[in-house]
C-alpha cells in the first residue's frame, strides 16, 4: 500500500503536539488529519476511513485507553498506536493489551516513529488478508453461499451486501427452494451482529397451537403440558438476528405479538404477566403472495408493512438458467468431497438438459439432483444415465409439447409437476422428494391446480 493512500488520524490535546505530527505524516506522503479529544477522533472515524490511529494516552476527560477500546469495539480494522511518557509505561502496556498495536515514549522521535508505524501497517494489512481468506473460505461453504454470477444474481447480493450493515427488517420474496435462507444467514454474516446468534424459525413448520410459545417462550402452568419456564426464540435471539422463514404461516396471535414486538422491541412469555426488551433484527421470508393473503384476511397488514421495509426478491432457477452449469458443478465438487471421491465431469448432453428443466423445486431440486448423480456415478462422467428416468424421459417431451402449445414458464411447470406425480403413482411425497420441494409447497400447488378445474389423482398408499 503507498504511502499516499493510508489515512492516519492523530489524536493529542496538545495542539503544538498534534500538529507536528500530522505536518511529519504529510512530508512522509500520508493523508494524515488531527483532533485533540476522544470524542472528536469517535466522530472522525464516523464519517471518515481510517487506515491507523495514533494517540496520545492522556486525553482530558477520556485516556487514550478507554479510545482505544472504543475503536477495537466499533472499527476492528483500525490500528491503534499510543503516545506516553516514561513514567507511564505500565499505562501503555495497559493499552497495548487493550487492543493497541504498540506505544511510543515522548518525546516522539521521527525516526521510531516511522519504524514503529511501518510494523503496524503491516500487521493492519497481514490481519485484513486473514479476515477476507476466512470470509471466502466461509462463503465458499455449499451450504452458505449464494451462487451464481448472472446480472439477476449479481444486482441481489450487491443489494444484500449494502443493507446487511443496517438493522431495518428486511422481507425476502421467492419460490419454496430458491435460497430464500442462504440471502438471511448472507445478511446476517455481513450485518454488524455477525458475532451474534442467528436463529432461524420455519413458521410452517410450527403447529398453530405452539406458535407463541416456541417465539416468545412461555411460564410454568401457562397451559397443559408447560411443566417449566421456556426461553422463547426471540430471547435466544437477543443481540442478533431472527430469521422468520415461511412467515406467512404465523397464526393471527402470534402475527399481533410479533408486530407488537417490531414496534417497540417488547416481548411477553405466554402466560406472563411482565415483558422484556430485546435487541433483535428480523428478517422473514415468504413464498406466498402476502398482499392477496391480506386481501383474505390471513394476514395482518400492519405486520407486513413493519416486515416489508426492505423486500428483496430471489429469482427462480429458471429466469437464471445461465448460472445452472456453475451451480450444478458447485454442488457435484462438494458432494464428491465429502463423499471421498475425485470431482465428475458432466456431458454437455446433460448440461443442455438440465438448463431445459423448468425446475419447480429449483436449486434446492438441482442440488438433490446433483447428490443423486455423484452416488450413482460410476467413471468420473456425469451422463444421462446418471439422471433420474422422469428427468430425461421427460425433458425434450416437456419442452417439445410446450413449444407446440406455446405454454408460459408457469404452466410448463404445472405440466412437469403433474407429470412427476403420476410418474410417482400419485405419492405426494415421493413426489415432493422427486422435485426437491417441500410438502407444504407442493400442496399448495395441486390445490391450486384442482381449483383451476383440474382432476388429481393422488395415493398416498404408494
């Protein structure tokens, strides 16, 4: 890094002291600037990066020490250097182990000085290198990163990245299988509560019934069965974030408790009579279209409004399809990693297939397609032998008879659907495993589908 491009903040109350040092800085080719209190040099950081702090450890009303805490809590990537006397030396170590890089005794020689300052912007460079290894080893898990580097792709996670830093509650739209729950934990990795719990909650997965006690937790005799105090999700979740996935799905008391909770941050355990505040940021996420769900007086509208400050929209696989051979290869590399065998390859024929697949369960129905071909792979060569029957049987008929009926994207999806079901002898289940979608997702569709006129044979004896 140049000298010209590292900004270093000088903090001193002695404004002879202070001056001097940012007139050396500026002669050694560094945007330096100064202040002569704590609280100035907290409100510099503020506004301005800062690559180094140098400070001298009496400051008036506020040492050096107690500034030098506040920058490790609140700017981690600052290096901080500190000023002392002689006689102050234990002061100075004090600070060093309060997260200082180093002291320097006055009177400042220029020569130490910039010995001491050129360690220290060595070390601030060497630990930024380590932190962002650990953050791309962490997004290069499978499990928690986004893929794909489509323009759709590209603007969402630009938009995730710029309001993760903020607490304003964030609504996730997209289809059962999209990632909807990879951009909330993507949020919460970048947000300043990255160090605090995430909890994620399925809402459909709640019975009604226990919707309230498992959110806001519940007191002994509350209700039959509460033999005990129970900590509710929220108050696990104090301090970071709660991921309310499928939250359209929360009963009508559970929706006025929770908006109850995003107006003035209260929460109260069933069958109690005193309330807490807690710290949480709240991100949901819904595959369900919320405004027709107010219209029929299933939800709340002042809940939505409150939930839907930022609403962020996933794109289903098939309005991406240019990022399919990427995610397919993502997942076939972890898969054969874990699995102890050499990455395959996948046949071009496969490929054109797959990116031909309308994907009603997306990439949550790519990735189980994908487990399936590493298990069944037997020489390196992903082929269609490799892909489930209903796949290839399927695809070019699908997207022939599609063509000839100038179908749209969402009914070409109803026909596969219907058609993996009656492959699957009317098994919902087996079907919904087929597809890589969940039941609950799989049969708001067919009820759909039967609303529309449509006869569904369905065995769940199969």
């Amino acid at each position: 890094m140049e000298n010209r491009m590292i900004r270093i903040l000088v903090v001193d109350d002695e404004v002879s002291q202070t001056d001097s040092l940012v007139i050396l800085l500026r002669r050694e080719g560094f945007k330096a600037e100064g202040v002569y209190d704590a609280d100035e040099a907290l409100g510099y950081l503020r506004q301005r990066n800062v690559d180094l702090v140098i400070s001298d450890l009496k400051l008036g009303d506020n040492d050096g020490i107690w500034l030098t805490e506040q920058i490790r809590q609140h700017y981690p990537e600052v290096v901080v250097l500190v000023i002392t006397a002689y006689g102050t030396i234990e002061t100075a170590v004090q600070a060093v182990k309060g997260g200082a890089f180093d002291y320097i005794l006055k009177p400042v020689q220029p020569e130490q000085l910039l010995i001491v300052l050129e360690r220290a912007l060595e070390w601030g460079q060497m630990r930024r290198k380590v932190r962002e290894l650990e953050e791309r080893l962490q997004e290069q898990d499978g499990h928690t990163q986004f893929l794909g580097n489509s323009p759709p792709v590209v603007r969402l996670l630009q938009l995730v990245d710029r309001i993760a830093k903020s607490d304003s509650s964030v609504l996730i739209y997209g289809e059962s299988g999209t990632g909807k729950e990879l951009i909330a934990e993507r949020i919460h990795r970048h947000s300043q509560r990255a160090d605090q719990p995430l909890v994620i909650v399925n809402c459909g997965a709640l019975p009604e019934t226990l919707q309230e006690s498992e959110l806001f937790g519940h007191v002994r005799g509350a209700f039959t069965g509460a033999m005990k105090d129970k900590k509710g999700l929220l108050s696990e979740a104090d301090g970071g974030t709660l991921f309310l996935d499928e939250v359209g799905e929360l009963s009508p008391s559970a929706q006025v408790k929770m908006l109850r909770f995003l107006e003035n941050g209260e929460c109260r355990k069933v069958g109690d009579t005193h309330t807490e505040t807690l710290d949480v940021r709240v991100l949901a996420a819904t595959n369900r279209d919320l405004v027709k769900s107010i219209q029929e007086g299933q939800f709340r509208s002042d809940l939505y409004y409150r939930l839907n400050v930022i609403p962020i929209s996933v794109p289903p696989l098939r309005e991406i399809k240019e990022d399919i051979p990427l995610i397919a290869r993502t997942y076939l590399e972890e898969f054969a990693a874990k699995m102890g065998k050499e990455p395959p390859r996948i046949s071009e024929e496969c490929l054109r297939l797959l990116c031909e697949h309308p994907w009603p369960g997306n990439v949550r129905e790519l990735r189980n397609l994908t487990e399936r071909a590493v298990v069944v792979d037997q020489d390196g060569v992903i082929t269609m032998s490799d892909l489930p029957e209903h796949l290839h049987c399927q695809g070019s008929d699908l997207i022939e008879t599609g063509l000839k009926r100038k179908l749209s994207l969402k009914e070409m999806e109803k026909l596969y659907i219907l058609s993996t079901l009656e492959d699957c002898g009317g098994n919902r289940k087996r079907t919904g495993q087929v597809l890589g979608i969940t039941k609950a997702t799989l049969w708001r569709k067919l009820n759909l589908y039967q609303a529309e006129g449509r006869d569904i044979e369905v065995n769940e004896r199969v």
